[in-house]
C-alpha cells in the first residue's frame, strides 16, 4: 500500500490543534452540470443511499441524474446570493466567529470548515490542516441528531483519507449534540426573538429533514434524537405538546420515510382550521436549499393554498451569537485533556520558536 508523502518536520515547533467544522456540501454554482456533479457525488455515497450498488448506478445515472438536475439548479438558482450558496456562507462565517469565541476564551486551536460533498472537501482540508502542523483534529460535523446517513459518513470520510497517511493526527469526532444545552437555548433564543416581533402562531411546526423509516428500525437514533431535541425546545418555550408537531421533510424515492411528512402535515392543518403556523427547522444548524426552497417557499406554498392565513419560517441558528457560544461551548467539552489553552505570554513564545525553526530549517537547506 502507498501513503501521502509525509510533510516536512521541523524540530522545535509545537504541535497545533485544530477544529474542523464539516457541512453537508453544496453545488459550486446554481447551474444544471454544477448540480449534476454534486448530487452523483452526494447520491453515490452508501451511507445514504442503501440500495445494491450495482442497481443503484442504473437509476441514478439514467433517471435520477438527468431528470433532477436542471429541475434542482433551478431551485438553487431561487436562493443563491451574491456571496455564493447559502449553506457555504453561513458555514464560512461560523467558522470565523467560532475560531474567534475561542480565542477570546484563551484556546490557541485552528478552526477550518470543509464539505462532505463540495467545496472545501474534506481531504484537501485535513491535507492543508496536517501540512501546517496540526497534530490533533477535532471534527464537528454540522448535524446535531446522529444518523448514520449523515454524521457517519462524515467518520467514514476521515478514515478512509487517514488510512492512506503515514502519520496519523490525533483524531476525536463529536457524534451528536441535539440535547445540548446551549444548543437548545439558542434555539429557545431564536424563536423567542421571532414571536417577539410578531407574536405567537397557533401551531409550532419543527420540521426535520426525512430519512428512510428503515433507518430506524435497523437500530439508527435519528428519529428519537429529534424528538428529544422537540421535547426539550418546546419545554423551554413554555408550550405545551398540542402547541406544536414533529414532521419531517425531504422525502424521497417511494420507500416510506419517517413520519408524519411535513408538506401533507400543513395541509392538513389548514383545512382543520389553523390559521397561523411558524416552522422551524433545529436539524440545519445552517440555512440551505432545504430551509430556504423547501420550507419558506414550497412549504408556505402548500399551507397558503390549503386554506391557510399566516405561515412564518423561523430562519436557522446561522451566525446568532447564542449559537456561537453554544457551538464554542460544544468544542470545549470535548478538547478536554488537550493543550490548547495558553498564556499571551506562551503564545507569543511558541510564534518566535517558530520562525526561529523555520529560518534555520532554510539555513541548513541553503548549506546542503
């Protein structure tokens, strides 16, 4: 088997920690082969989709790929921002406040982002964050509730890239934090400044994204973690369990999902009378094609149509403070043990240690 070939060492400079927030991923523009290309990526991974490879290739290639992608680059196309895709912006921008709210708490770490699917990928980020002497890797993948189609293959695409590197970082994966406490209050956070501004709705809808119900019964802890992430949103608001519903979104295929599914759930709701609902989507830390398409334009499409008065799309954690601190908060938790708080002082040894290394690794160059 052959390995990465191995950065340079150079004696004497201290071994860096860093953070490495991964999203989902994103097409690189809202165009029907940028699509194209991104969905036979995300859809040719196993973790999401289960089925024989073999059939699967048939049916992505020859159906799914050519019917979907100019419909889905369209829908791209309604949500994408002059800075770029949403998902990618909001992603990059958490990652600065984060590497900032952790400096501010004296932790000397890195903070990168990458994509599973996309821009950054994944290895070209671990590449980058190894050649630049990070010898202790904390991933922190985007998805509060665990699922293997998700934050698995997160796992899976850094072991895989690792297990061709001769010298391995030390690696630690935070798998889960939907019944955080700073997560849920942040959520809290989020909703409470959306009602003070335009009061309350008669129903809370928390709207998950789907999986497979397979998933479920196989042994995968979505479906509960996202209620518990639902029970203890609603306990914090006050409301009690006929104030809101669980549903989930993004249903695809004809394999049943979980349930109930968010589209019929709000129909259903209008023509029982429900004048007003407010949808939250807690499974995003990030607004995307599924919030900003899915929810806040087809959704209210759905409700409006079906009899319904008022719908209101409560926007994802984004770069609120609340969630900063909270995501800070999470990252502490786990570099317990690591040595990444340091003195002013100290810090400013190690960057002089460093350049000293450096000129004289150049030196000693010069002389051979």
């Amino acid at each position: 088997m052959s390995f990465r070939k191995e950065p340079s060492y150079i004696h004497g400079v201290m071994e860096k920690t860093a953070v490495v927030l991964v999203n989902l991923g994103t097409p690189d523009a809202p165009t029907a082969s940028a699509v194209r290309c991104y969905l036979k990526f995300f859809l040719s991974d196993s973790r999401v989709v289960e089925i024989p490879k073999v059939i699967w290739w048939f049916i992505l290639h020859c159906i799914i790929l050519p019917r979907r992608a100019s419909k889905s680059a369209e829908k791209y196309a309604m949500i994408w921002t002059k800075e770029g895709s949403p998902l990618k912006v909001h992603t990059k921008k958490q990652t600065s406040l984060l590497r900032g709210y952790l400096g501010e708490r004296g932790h000397d770490v890195q903070v990168a982002f990458a994509m599973r699917y996309g821009t950054p990928s994944l290895p070209e980020v671990l590449d980058k964050l190894k050649s630049e002497g990070c010898e202790r890797l904390l991933i922190l993948p985007a998805y509060p509730q665990y699922s293997g189609t998700t934050t698995a293959s997160v796992f899976d695409a850094v072991f895989k890239h690792f297990s061709a590197v001769r010298n391995v970082p030390e690696l630690r994966f935070i798998k889960q934090y939907h019944d955080h406490e700073g997560y849920i209050q942040a959520l809290k956070q989020s909703v409470l400044s959306h009602w003070a501004l335009s009061g309350q709705p008669d129903k809370l809808v928390i709207s998950f994204h789907g999986v497979p119900k397979r998933t479920l019964l196989l042994g995968d802890p979505y479906h509960c973690q996202c209620h518990k992430t639902a029970r203890l949103l609603a306990a914090q608001l006050g409301i009690a369990q006929d104030r809101y519903v669980v549903t989930f979104q993004s249903r695809f295929g004809k394999a049943e999902w979980l349930q109930p599914y968010t589209a019929p759930t709000l129909q259903r709701l209008a023509k029982e009378g429900i004048r007003r609902v407010d949808v939250i989507c807690p499974g995003f830390i990030s607004d995307c094609l599924e919030t900003l398409e899915e929810i806040s334009i087809e959704a209210k499409k759905v409700f409006l149509t079906a009899g319904g008065k008022d719908f209101n799309y409560i926007a994802c954690l984004n770069e609120s403070p609340s969630w900063i601190g909270a995501l800070a908060q999470i990252v502490e938790q786990n570099m317990v043990g690591w040595p990444t708080v340091v003195s002013p002082t100290a810090r400013e040894a190690r960057k002089i240690a460093a350049e000293l290394s450096r000129t004289e690794a150049k030196r000693l160059g010069a002389d051979r």
